[in-house]
C-alpha cells in the first residue's frame, strides 16, 4: 500500500502550491475533505498509477 513520504505545500498570496510524493504508484484520489464528488475540488484523480503530484489550490 503506497504511504505518503513527503508533502509540501507553499502558501502565495492568492493560492497554494502543493507536492506530494508517495513510496509507491498511487491509484486512489485527493480531493478536499468530503468532496470527491465535485470536480472542482478533486486535485489527483483515481488511477493515475503516479509517485509524485504537484497540484495549485486557489483560495477563490
């Protein structure tokens, strides 16, 4: 089961920039806390099969 090995996120001034690195291909989804269900808020889809995600977080 892949497990977290590093995040960083870097707050700017208008958004966040997030990095996240996995031990081993990640097949499951990010998303903001109880809402998978919105597009808007999903950040890695499922079965992407990647280690590494760099995502941008607006604060609206």
């Amino acid at each position: 089961m892949p497990a977290i090995q590093s995040l960083e996120v870097m707050c700017g001034k208008d958004h966040m920039d997030v990095h996240l690195s996995f031990s081993q291909p990640f097949e499951g989804i990010v998303s903001s806390k109880g809402q998978h269900a919105d597009p808007r808020c999903v950040y890695v889809p499922p079965s992407t099969g990647q280690t590494f995600f760099s995502f941008r977080i607006a604060y609206a």
